[in-house]
C-alpha cells in the first residue's frame, strides 16, 4: 500500500457532506491512507443565516433527499427543534474553528467533524454556540482549557485557510462540497463520491484499488452544496 493523501473540502452544514460521514470515515480507516480536512466556510460571515421559515423549506427537501440516498438519519429534534428555532444562527465558523482546535490539539478534526454533524442533523443542537461546542470536544477527551485556546487562536488563522481552500478549489475545478482530491506520489485527482453515497465499504474498496494503482475516472459534478445552494 502506498502512503497517500485524501484532501476533502467541506463546510460542517453542508448537507451533502453528513451525507457523505460515512464514506470519509471509511476512507480515514485505510492504511497509509491520511485525510486532510480543508474547510470551506460555507455559511460565514456574511453568508450566516438565523433560522427562518424560508431557511427551513428550503433545506428539508434536500435532507429528505440525502436520508434516501444515504441512510443518514435526521432527528425530529433537527426537522421539529432547530429549524423551527428562529433564535438560532447557521454559522460555520465557529463548528470549523472547532474542528481546527481538535485538529491541531489531537489530530481529531474529522472526529469532531463527524461529532458536530450528528448533533447538528441528528440531534438538532445549535452548533454555533460556544458552548455546545465545548461539550463535543469534552466527548473527544479534549482538554477544556486546551481546546478554548486553540480555539481563540485558529480563529486568528480561519480567514487564511478558508482562503487557501478556496484557491485550492478552484485550481482544481472543485464546484462545492463536499469535494474529494486523491493525492499519490504528488499527483491530484478529483473523485467522484455520488455512486458511493450509502456505500463506505465499496468506497473504501474503490479507494484501495486506486491506491493499488488504477486511475481515477474523470469526476463528473454530482450533489453538492455552494453558498448559493444545495444541487
């Protein structure tokens, strides 16, 4: 097996990257293979959005969509709680610099990652708030006082590497999240998830042929989510 990168682009309220937990847990259970986390900021600053009746119609159609495809499941407290709850924001700031500190702290991102996605849609909990976000780092065995700092101090850096996920993006012909690079022996190529959604196990095996030595396909533009939307 050879040692490779799997580069992933995605925003913590991208529904299509819940959508997609499985597949990347797979992928980070590989041998030599690593995943490197590349956040987005889908809905910072000012693309923040409180909870609304607009935000709700708009969202559900494409969860019910995912929980088909995917088997995800999405909570009454997500679909009947939060998106009636117009006192809260989606922001994904502070859920990425939450990932980032346990990243950087423990090299668990994609475990908070995939920890702040199920309180999200499965337990509908406002994942914007400080300190539901310390809780899940206090079920990852992170350090309170820790993670607060790293916290505090990724915030400094979140607009740098936002930054340089976008460029990476865009080199890349990456349209939305959640989006796939594999990376072998300094060579890029774009994965395609949409076949794989609902399936880890063949992904991961997908994964290790490619590792083996067989060339990706030419990735087609399947579900993904932009700023301006959900596709």
């Amino acid at each position: 097996m050879v040692s490779a990168t799997l580069h992933y682009y995605y925003d913590p309220l991208c529904g299509w990257c819940y959508g997609a937990a499985p597949l990347t847990a797979a992928a980070a259970a590989i041998p030599g293979l690593r995943v490197v986390l590349h956040a987005g900021g889908m809905m910072s600053g000012a693309n923040r959005q409180p909870v609304s009746p607009q935000l709700r119609n708009y969202v559900m159609p494409h969860d019910q969509r995912i929980h088909a495809l995917t088997g995800q499941p999405f909570g009454d407290a997500y679909f009947n709680g939060l998106l009636l709850d117009g006192s809260a924001v989606f922001d994904s700031t502070p859920p990425t610099l939450a990932i980032l500190a346990a990243e950087a702290l423990a090299g668990q991102g994609l475990a908070m990652l995939h920890r702040i996605q199920q309180a999200h849609y499965a337990e509908g909990r406002r994942i914007a708030d400080a300190a539901v976000l310390q809780a899940l780092a206090a079920e990852l065995e992170l350090d309170d006082a820790a993670f607060a700092a790293e916290y505090q101090r990724q915030a400094g850096e979140f607009d740098a590497h936002v930054g340089r996920s976008h460029r990476d993006m865009a080199a890349n012909g990456l349209r939305g999240f959640p989006s796939l690079l594999l990376e072998v022996n300094g060579q890029l190529q774009r994965l395609d998830i949409s076949p794989w959604l609902g399936k880890p196990s063949a992904f991961a095996g997908h994964l290790q042929t490619l590792l083996g030595g067989a060339t990706a396909e030419q990735a087609a533009d399947g579900a993904f989510c932009t700023p301006e939307g959900c596709h």
